[in-house]
C-alpha cells in the first residue's frame, strides 16, 4: 500500500506543473497543436497513477501466496 501511495504521489508531485499549466492537446488526424487543457493533464497523470498502482501490485501479491 505504501509502494503504491508513493508512486502516485511522486507521480503529482513531479508533474504539477502541468496540472496547473495544461498540457498541449493535439488534433487527431494532422497532430497540430490546438491548445493547452488542464483537464487532459489531470485525465493522464490519473491514468499514470493507476499504472503505478498496477505495476506495484503484483510485487505485493505474488509472494505472499508462493510462500
């Protein structure tokens, strides 16, 4: 639990600047750039955030249920 609450709180900590700032939001087809959006920064950082949780769990699970 505690692998996991680091990771994602390095994760807010390290990319604050963009949650306050924005991050650049490109079109789909000609992948110019057409603003910056709070909202997608904080969309990805919270999908980096369950990454982490996911990438740390199967650490803490595992060998528990091998020993």
């Amino acid at each position: 639990m505690a692998v996991s609450a680091a990771g994602v709180l390095n994760v807010f900590m390290m990319r604050w600047n963009e949650v306050s700032q924005g991050i650049e939001v490109c079109d789909a087809r000609t992948h110019a750039v057409v603003g910056r959006s709070q909202q997608a920064a904080v969309q990805a950082l919270s999908m980096v955030s369950v990454s982490r949780v996911a990438t740390a769990f199967p650490v803490l699970l595992f060998p528990p249920m091998i020993m």
